[in-house]
C-alpha cells in the first residue's frame, strides 16, 4: 500500500505540525522508561553487591573455620557467583544507557531540528502563496472599480450627447473622460489577468509540486522516527538478551555449588576439628563407707595391716582419675584450704620479704583428706576434662599446643609445620630470584651492583634457618604427640586399679595421728607413713599416664609478691601474668598455673582476675 502526505494531505498543514511534534514527545517517552529501567538495574546490581558482601565472610573471624565444610564453601561459591550475576546488571544497565539512551537523546535534537526546518519552509511557501492571493483580490477589486466608473462615465456621456441644449465643447469633454475611463478599465483589466495567471501558476506550483515536497521530508522523517524506534526497543530485548548466557552460567555454577555439598564429608569435619583423643572413662566404683567403721586409730595398723585389709577398690586403675597428672597427687591431697594471708598494707616487695604465713590449723588425717579427694575431686577432674574436649579454644595456650585435647594438639602442630614449610618455600623462592639476578649483574655490571643483592639474601637466609629451627621444633612436638596417641591406641584395656586392695584398705584404716599442716605451712607427718607411701610411687606413675591439664578460665595478674613455701601454693612476683584454672571456692584460694608444670594456689587478695566468659560457660 502506497500513500504520499503531499497528495493525500495536502490540506492538514496543522494536522501534521501537531502529529509531528506528538511523535517526537512519544520518542522522548521511551528514552525516559529505558532510563527509569537502567537506574532499576544499577540499583538492583548494587543492592545484590551488597547482600553478597554482608555475608562474605570476615578475614580474621570465627566464620574462615566455618568454610571447612562443604555446604559452607557451596554457600560462598553462591554469593561469588550472585556477585557475579550482579555485575551482569551493571552490564545491562551500561549498555541500554551507551546504546539506547544516548543514541536517542541525540536523535531527538536532530529530529527536532529537522522538524523545525520543514515546517519553516512550508510556512514561508503558504505565506507567498497568500500574498499571492491579496494581490490578486487586490488587482480584482480594482478592476470592477474601473469597470464600474468607465460605465457610469459612458453613460453620462451617452445622456449629454442626446441633450440638444448642451454645448459642443460640454459633449467632447464627456466623450474624453468615458475614453480614458474605458482605458483604465482596459488596463486594470489586463493587470487583474496578469495576476489571475502568476496566482494559477503558484497555486499549482504550491500544491503539485513544493507542499507535496515538504510533506514527502516530514513523511520519511515521520518513518525514520518510527524505525528508529523499534530499532531501540529491539536493542533493549537484545541487551537482556546478551547477559542470559552468563547468568545462565552463574546460575549453573549456584546449582554445581549446591551440588558440591557432601553431608559425609562435612560430619567427617566435626569429628576432626572436636575430637580430643582421649578414651571415654570407665565404671565408677562402688564406694563403701562401711570401712570407715572399722577404721583403727593406731599408726601401726597402718603399717601392718597390708595383707590383712579386705580391697575396697579393686580393677579400678585408669578409670576413677584418667586425666589427672601424678605429679599433682600430693599437692591435690594437701591443697591449702587454710584460710589465705590477708594483703600486705605496701605492695613493695619488702613488706612481704618472707612470704605469707598460714594459721595454724586443727590437725586432720590424711586419711580423710585422701577419701575426700577419692569420693568427689577426680569426678571434677574428670568432667573438666571431657568439657575441655569439647571445647577447643578457651583462650590463648602455649607454644607446643599443650593446653589442647591430644588430637587436636597434633592438627594444630601439623597446620603450623605446614604453615612454616611454605614460609620456608617462600623464602627459597626469593633466595633462588635474587642469586638469578645477582648472576646477572654479575655478568652484565651496567644493569647493577652485585654486591647490592647480598644484604637481602644474608637476611632471606637467616630468615630461613630461624624458620628450619621453629619447623623441626614443632616437628619434635608433632612426634611427641603421634608416640603417645600411637601408645594410647595400643592399649585396648584400662590398667588396674590405683590401688591395689591392701594399699586401699591401709589408706582407709590407719591415718588418724597424721597433723595436716603446722603453723609454718609444711606437713608434719610420720616419717613411716612418708615412707610407706613413696614405697607405693611407682604405682602413682603407672596410674597417671592419662594426663591432662584444666582449662584456663581466665587470666590474673598480682598485685603483690608471694612466696608460695606451702604445698600445693605457687610462688609469684608483682606484677606477673598468670592462668587462672580454677576460680576462689570461697575459702580465699584461688587456683593458677605459670606453665604446663607450674601450677598451684595463691590468695585471691594477691591478685586480679580477669575472666573469660566463653571459656567459664564451656
């Protein structure tokens, strides 16, 4: 179908002015929506980006060890790959503004422009065509009025001419004024005729040849619009188009990420990062307290009465107190629950040059002392300990990992042997870089001096052998640690009782006369019952293999010196920095450790205690 605006349109002039500039307004309209859609898409970009950070994890938190397992790494793929699909938005958002918005922006300038001129010339055309017009209703009106006085002169003439009584003179005066008035006629006549043509040819010219002209401009103006247009809207389907194979991939690689989880895999995790390596505890024995009864007051008794006791505690080696060190037996046995010494008046070291003294205290059998600590204080030991298994970081711990379940530690000195092994690789990367270059300089000496690169690799070296030293250090830690978890596999069964049946039945009957502290602090007891217990120490080293030390609950630091001269009491200086490992019970003891070896009771007036919440709720 064909159809031109100049002839079927020759007469909407206005008509297509207005659809015209309604056309232009149409394509400002879209340009306006695909903006309002690139803002929607930067800020949806942004907002994703956003979501993907606030759940990225944070560098030097808790959550780096969450990533271990499987369905937290999916989950970090997933938000690498949301930020990803957030950057195609961004894309999105850049093109529709480089190719859409921009392209029509400026096409709209140059389609106002060319609008603008082409009604320019159809005005102009229509105003000659105008004053054409006037000028020949103008050349008309004066022709009927020359018509019109030439007649009316004819006829004053024709009426003179018949009067008899009107001179000759009076007759050839009207004669001449009806001949000139019939000249003017005569030529305004031709000059209407004149103008009638030129307005006939303009006219036609108007019509037929420079309207059409100019409305033909706007019609190709008017579809180029039009196709400009849809080329645009063609354009923003296609820029959605052309991220959907990237979002494709990104939402490929959330469902591979989701596919990557391993249940398996990750409860295999649990039982690595929480298992301490210790064996669970035996049966609890029976406790008779019906043996106390038959309890003897002698210190003979004690001595003698070996193979006549009857076992109180038989087959219960390993099982009552697996993870109590037997070099805190008797220390445990004589803690000192004395009331403490109260806080010197000068925290100078010389107000308390001898140390705190202890009261004098009624004297107590050790007997008792040892029941007491049977019935109750290695079920405290032994709940610590499974609690401190579980509980794998209550606070900062030594060098070689031994605040740490056995399992644990060995991870933990394996993870640092690793760790330092790379460092070592790093340093001899840069070692073998530098020796490179210094051949070269060597051999080329305008490149640079030789001798500038020696400082750098005496350091790289010494760096090197510091860290060889830490790496075969905690390698010996690492083997101490496989020995025991290799010695503690082997032994299928739990050894035999503490005790033996005479050694528990003499401990229960015969310590009545034994003092429990003198006023200087120091135990006065029997030197046959010393004796007879030292005989019975290799027993207590076979017993104790299954060490293990409490957890720090906190740290302390003391405000004055104290000389720790009691058993089970830990000397410390002013100012000292200490574990705490067991908080004041109420009796003014509280209970610290210096190192794995060194610990002990200090007064709870002596020092600060700064408690670790974490670690007291583990």
């Amino acid at each position: 179908m064909s159809c031109r605006w100049g002839t079927e349109l020759w007469d909407q002039f206005d008509n297509l002015e207005k659809h015209t500039h309604w056309g232009i307004e149409f394509v400002e309209k879209y340009t306006k929506f695909v903006k309002e859609r690139s803002e929607i898409e930067i800020s949806y970009a942004k907002q994703i980006r956003n979501l993907s950070k606030k759940y990225q994890p944070k560098k030097n938190s808790r959550e780096e060890d969450e990533y271990k397992y499987t369905s937290c790494r999916a989950f970090l793929m997933t938000l690498n790959e949301l930020n990803d699909y957030a950057g195609q938005h961004e894309v999105m958002a850049e093109d529709l503004t480089t190719h859409i918005i921009c392209e029509l922006t400026r096409y709209i300038q140059e389609l106002k422009a060319e609008r603008k001129s082409h009604f320019h010339d159809g005005r102009r055309a229509q105003q000659h065509i105008e004053n054409s017009w006037k000028q020949l209703e103008s050349s008309k009106r004066r022709f009927e009025r020359d018509c019109k006085e030439a007649d009316r002169a004819q006829q004053y003439f024709d009426k003179i001419d018949a009067d008899i009584n009107v001179t000759k003179a009076d007759v050839e005066k009207a004669r001449h004024q009806a001949q000139m008035k019939h000249q003017v006629a005569e030529d305004s006549k031709n000059e209407y005729l004149t103008f009638l043509q030129k307005f006939n040819k303009e006219q036609n010219a108007h019509y037929h040849t420079l309207i059409p002209h100019i409305f033909q401009k706007l019609q190709e103006m008017e579809e180029k619009r039009i196709e400009r247009v849809g080329e645009s809207m063609k354009t923003y389907a296609e820029v959605d188009r052309k991220v959907l194979p990237i979002v494709g991939k990104c939402l490929d690689g959330m469902t591979k990420a989701a596919e990557s989880i391993e249940p398996k895999m990750d409860t295999k995790h649990v039982v690595e990062s929480y298992k301490s390596g210790f064996e669970p505890p035996g049966d609890v024995e029976v406790e008779d307290y019906s043996l106390s009864m038959r309890r003897t007051v002698s210190e003979s008794s004690y001595l003698n009465s070996q193979g006549e006791s009857k076992p109180s505690r038989s087959n219960s080696r390993g099982k009552l107190w697996p993870f109590i060190k037997r070099n805190k037996l008797m220390s445990l046995l004589a803690s000192p629950r004395q009331p403490p010494p109260p806080p010197p008046t000068s925290p100078s070291p010389a107000a308390v040059h001898n140390g705190p003294q202890s009261p004098q205290q009624p004297s107590e059998p050790l007997s008792h002392r040892l029941n007491e600590f049977m019935t109750s204080k290695h079920k405290m030991q032994c709940l610590r300990s499974l609690k401190r298994g579980l509980s794998l970081k209550l606070g900062s711990g030594p060098e070689d990992c031994s605040h740490l379940p056995p399992e644990q530690r060995r991870k933990k000195l394996q993870a640092k042997i690793n760790d330092i092994n790379k460092e070592i690789q790093k340093e001899m990367d840069q070692r073998d870089a530098l020796s490179k270059m210094k051949d070269v300089y060597i051999k080329n000496p305008h490149m640079g001096d030789a001798n500038s690169v020696d400082p750098r690799l005496e350091e790289i070296c010494q760096n090197t052998d510091k860290l060889q030293l830490d790496a075969r250090k905690y390698e010996a830690w690492l083997v101490e640690v496989e020995t025991r978890l290799a010695e503690k596999s082997d032994k299928h069964r739990p050894p035999s009782g503490l005790y033996n049946s005479q050694t528990t039945t003499t401990v229960n009957n015969n310590c009545a006369h034994v003092n429990r502290e003198s006023p200087d602090g120091s135990y006065t007891e029997d030197h046959s019952t010393e004796h007879h217990l030292k005989s019975r120490s290799t027993d207590f080293d076979d017993d104790f293999d299954y060490e293990d030390t409490l957890p720090t609950i906190g740290t302390c630091k003391s405000l004055y010196p104290f000389e720790g001269q009691n058993e089970g009491t830990i000397s410390m200086t002013e100012g000292e920095l200490l574990y705490v490992i067991e908080e004041d019970k109420g009796d003014g003891w509280t209970r610290v450790r210096r190192n794995e070896d060194e610990e002990g009771y200090v007064p709870t007036s002596y020092i600060k205690v700064f408690f670790d919440t974490n670690a007291k709720d583990s």
